[in-house]
C-alpha cells in the first residue's frame, strides 16, 4: 500500500461504513473474488457472460465487443476477449476452440476494498483477470482466476492474486447474501 492508502486502511471503521451506506466496499469488483463466495457463470447473450456471487449477491457482467454502459457502480465495466488461439466464432463471444484464458479488464469503479480489511482502491484502478479451466486427476476440474490490480494512487505496485473454484452440482450450497447482512 501507498503511505495515504496505509492511512486510509488504519483508520478504517467498519461502522462508519454502515452508517454511510457503503457497507458493500469490500464486495466491488476488485475485491469480490477473494472473499469465500460461490459463482455461477452464464451466458446472458451471445457477446455477454454473467458472472453472479453468493457473497453479497454481487453480479459482474463482461462484455465482448464495446461494453455497455457508464460503470461508476462497485463491479465497474468490463471488457473480455478470449486470450489464446482461437478458430473464428468457434463459439460465444468468438471463443477458443480449446483452451485457453478468458480475460476481463475491468475499469470505471466505484473506489472500494482490496479486502474486508480497509485497504483501498480508487476509481482509477485497473483490474485485469485471466480466468481458466483446469483438469484434475478424479475427472474434476477447477476455474483459476489470476487477478492483477493496478492503482498507482493507493499501490505501490501491481497487486496480484489467485483464486481456484470447484464445480458443484446443482443449487448446493448456493446461499445468495446481500453484502448489507451481518
């Protein structure tokens, strides 16, 4: 953290958060994938993936092609693009034929968490995410999300992080929480 992001992280008072009505900083978009929570990710369109969150029932939307909207809300606006070799329209999106990271740039975000922590990130941050799929011995799999922030106002440098989920089946363990619980 920046020497004024430190600050800003030690004089952080969740309940001044409340107060104000922003109790849900810690669930924007460049914070959301590492707090425990179950996805589910789907199509809304043809050039449009749905990604929705348990954990604060956040829903980030990633959009092929010139995105939609102003942004400014805590998920920001996000832009995707299939990263790997790729046939023409081989699927949604112009998707890979095999492999590959799906990769969402994410600007235009309401300043938030880092973590439920108090350590910030601006408006002006850039989050950068590869998502990938993952075959493991047992016939499982699981998504990897390598996440890059970078905020020269409040980092230092790049913040980087990793999160792996699992498939599950059905609605189990499905448990959609606004972020204005407790």
């Amino acid at each position: 953290l920046s020497p004024a992001a430190r600050k800003i992280a030690d004089g952080w008072d969740p309940a001044r958060d409340e107060a104000a009505g922003e109790q849900c900083k810690a669930y924007g978009a460049a914070g959301l994938m590492r707090l425990p929570t179950r996805i589910r990710i789907a199509w809304q369109d043809d050039t449009t993936l749905k990604l929705e969150t348990d954990a604060g029932t956040q829903t980030r939307v990633f959009y092929f092609g010139p995105p939609q909207g102003t942004g400014g809300d805590w998920q920001g606006l996000s832009s995707a693009t299939w990263d790997a070799p790729r046939a023409p329209f081989a699927g949604r999106g112009g998707g890979p034929a095999l492999g590959g990271s799906l990769k969402v740039v994410t600007t235009r975000m309401k300043p938030g968490y880092l973590r439920k922590n108090g350590a910030p990130y601006g408006a002006n941050a850039v989050l950068t995410e590869y998502f990938d799929r993952f075959e493991i011995p047992g016939g499982d799999s699981l998504l990897v999300v390598t996440s890059e922030l970078v905020d020269p106002e409040n980092l230092i440098s790049p913040y980087w992080t990793s999160q792996q989920f699992k498939p599950e089946n059905g609605t189990t363990g499905w448990n959609p929480t606004p972020c204005t619980a407790r």
